[in-house]
C-alpha cells in the first residue's frame, strides 16, 4: 500500500492509524469527527462526489478533500470508513482492500446477500480488516446487556421506531432500521433464525416502511428455542428504541433512548419467590399484595461512551492486533441475509412491495 505504515494487516501497536472517510452525508460527517478525536487515529482526508460536503470536512477539520477513492489511496491510508450509499459498498470496499485499506463499512454491508457474500469472500482472501458498522453492539446499553453472566433468552420484544425522516428511502425499514437488531439477535443467539413469520406494510414508497418479524433460533444446549418479536417502523408518531429480554433466569428491559434499563434476576428475588409459592400452595388470597413492592428491581448498569467512538476504537484494535473484528463480515452478511428472508416472508404473507 501506498505510504502505507501497515505490513501484513497489522500496525505496530503504537502507530499512528492514518484514516480516511469515504462519503460524508449524514453518517460520514460523524465518523470524520470521531477519526479526529480518538487517540491513535489520524483523519488524512475524505472522498465525497460532492466538492461542498468534502470542502466543508477540509475546513472542518484541516484534512484532505478527494473527488476520488484513488486520490486517498494515493494520498497514503491505513483504513477507511465507508459510509456512502448501501448500493455503493460493494465497489468501495473491494477497490480499498485490493489496496490493502482496512475497511470499517457502515450497516448494511450490502444491499442483498450476494452481494454482501461477494464482499465476505474478498474479505477472507485478504489480510485487511473488514468491520462492519452494526454500531448498536457498542451502545452502552447492549454493552451492559453483554455483560449480564448466564443471559440466555427464551424471549426477545425488540421495537425500534421512529417518525419519518426521508432518508435511506431507497431501502425499505428492514435493511435501514430493523437490521441494528437483527445483528444484536443473531450476536445473541449464536445462529440465524431457522423460522420466520413477518408481515409488512408499505405506504410512502415501494419499500417496506413498517414491518414485524417473528424469528424463532435453534435451540441452545438445553433445546429450548428461544422467539424474538422484533418491529421497525419510520412511520411512528414517536421515536422508540426498546429491548425487553426474558430468560430462565433474568429478566431485562431497557430504553436505547434514555440509555437506561432494569434488571430483574430469579436468584436475587429467591426468598420472596418461594415465599408466594408456598403462600399460594397453602390456598391464600393474595390479591392485595403489590407485586412491584415484592420484588427486588435493579438498575442496569450502563456506562459511558459514545458508540461511533468505541466502534472505531475496536476496529483500530483489530487492526493493530490482527484480531478478528467484532463485527466482522460474516456477521455483517449473516444481518443482511436475514432481513432479506424476512421481506421475502412478508411478501409471501401479502404484503406489497416491489
Ligand atoms: N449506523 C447507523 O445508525 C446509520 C444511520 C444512517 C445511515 N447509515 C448508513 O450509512 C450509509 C450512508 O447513509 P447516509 O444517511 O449518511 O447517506 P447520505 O446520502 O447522507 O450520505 C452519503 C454521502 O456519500 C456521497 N457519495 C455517494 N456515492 C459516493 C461515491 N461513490 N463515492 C464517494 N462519495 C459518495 C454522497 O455525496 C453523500 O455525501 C448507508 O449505508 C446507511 O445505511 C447508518
């Protein structure tokens, strides 16, 4: 690689990482500014086909300004964030890593899944690093879920709705919005659905605008198969991005929004749950009691951080470590073969899109 202080797919651990943007819109505007707060990261420059949004970052932040991938490259990068459109991923990446450019590429990694399994295998023949940018997984609300000992969900609600921005309208709500969740299911679970019901509605354009799935998993270790119910709408009145889990042992509900949620385990509550059993065993009323008085409610402990921020700081340490990314192709491919299984299921249930 031109220029390029990176051998082999890792940096010596105190390199500086240089970086650079590809597209910034909505999305790429944030990524530069994260490129030029986190240590170890150096904003070189950015490409963008349009000369106001690419000179608006040059005065921003006193990087490079590129009309093309091959000025960048030229100009000398280690990564990239790849935040143009869906459509355009494909041919992005793989002209970065021919040139041995890691890539961090926003979600979806593809618009369907030949083309996000193209984009796999150019990333398995290759010594760069491939993330893709499924940047809920960073979120400090699914990073305290993460870290919940012993997690495993019978059943998921996950909602995530919001009003209409008219944005991303070339896809439809399920590669835009519901993917985000279908990845923290898939993460969750270890496995794809092996059943889908789904059903979905589409009013402003050809594409789905509302859409609920029910995805069944494989059954864990003790054979019991765990159900999601998972919504995604831009059509709401409000803004919502919730999780409710039940498992054998925990129950969790938190707010992506207000980045705050509540824990409620079996084990903590032991004495107060035996108490009832033998309460209602022994035939007592106990419809005066006030369950919510009775059981024990902890906070989720949710930390700090900005997500964009932890997200390119893993993919920085995958870099320099060699490691495989946390979200790595195969998981990008596996979130966009599932949303398209779910619009095929919804299709077949009636609904119409193109
Ligand atoms: N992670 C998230 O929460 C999140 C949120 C929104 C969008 N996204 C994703 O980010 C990506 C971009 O979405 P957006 O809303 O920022 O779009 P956008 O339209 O606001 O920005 C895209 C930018 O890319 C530029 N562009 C287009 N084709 C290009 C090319 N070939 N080379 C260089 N520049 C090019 C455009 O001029 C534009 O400035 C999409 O994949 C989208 O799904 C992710």
């Amino acid at each position: 690689m031109t220029n390029s202080s990176v051998t082999g797919g890792t940096t010596a651990s105190t390199a500086t990482i240089r970086c650079g943007v590809i597209g910034v819109g909505r999305m790429g505007r944030h990524h530069a500014r994260i490129c030029t707060q986190v240590e170890g990261a150096d904003l070189i420059g950015v490409v963008d086909a349009s000369e106001a949004r690419r000179n608006d970052m040059v005065e921003q932040y006193g990087c490079g300004g590129f009309a093309t991938v091959d000025a960048l490259i030229a100009a000398g990068v280690d990564a990239c964030v790849i935040a143009t459109p869906t459509v355009t991923h494909r041919a992005v990446v793989e002209q970065l890593l021919r040139a041995g450019v890691h890539c961090l590429v926003e979600k979806p990694l593809a618009p369907d899944e030949v083309e996000a399994a193209a984009m796999a295998d150019a990333a398995a023949r290759c010594s760069a690093v491939l993330q893709v940018g499924h940047v809920v997984r960073f979120d400090p609300v699914m990073v305290a879920i993460r870290d919940i000992p012993a997690l495993t969900p019978r059943f998921v609600e996950i909602d995530r709705v919001s009003p209409m921005t008219f944005r991303s309208v070339d896809v439809g709500v399920v590669l835009d919005m519901m993917i985000h969740d279908l990845d923290l299911l898939i993460m969750l679970m270890g496995s794809e659905p092996e059943e889908i019901h789904a059903n979905a509605v589409s009013v402003l354009g050809d594409a789905e605008d509302v859409c609920n799935a029910r995805l069944v998993f494989p059954a864990g270790k003790d054979g019991i198969r765990c159900t999601a119910n998972v919504t995604a709408s831009r059509l709401a009145l409000k803004t919502e991005r919730k999780i409710r889990i039940i498992s054998e042992d925990t129950y969790v509900s938190a707010d992506f929004g207000e980045r705050r949620g509540t824990v409620v385990r079996k084990a903590v509550n032991a004495e107060q749950l035996a108490d009832i059993r033998a309460r209602f065993k022994g035939g007592e009323d106990l419809s005066s009691l006030n369950y919510l008085e009775l059981v024990k409610v902890d906070a989720l402990e949710v930390g700090k951080g900005e997500p964009l921020k932890l997200q390119l700081e893993s993919f920085l340490t995958s870099i320099r470590t060699g490691g495989k990314p946390f979200v790595d192709a195969q998981a990008g491919f596996a979130a966009v073969r599932t949303a398209q299984r779910i619009v095929e299921c919804a299709r077949r249930a009636g609904a119409r899109m193109v």
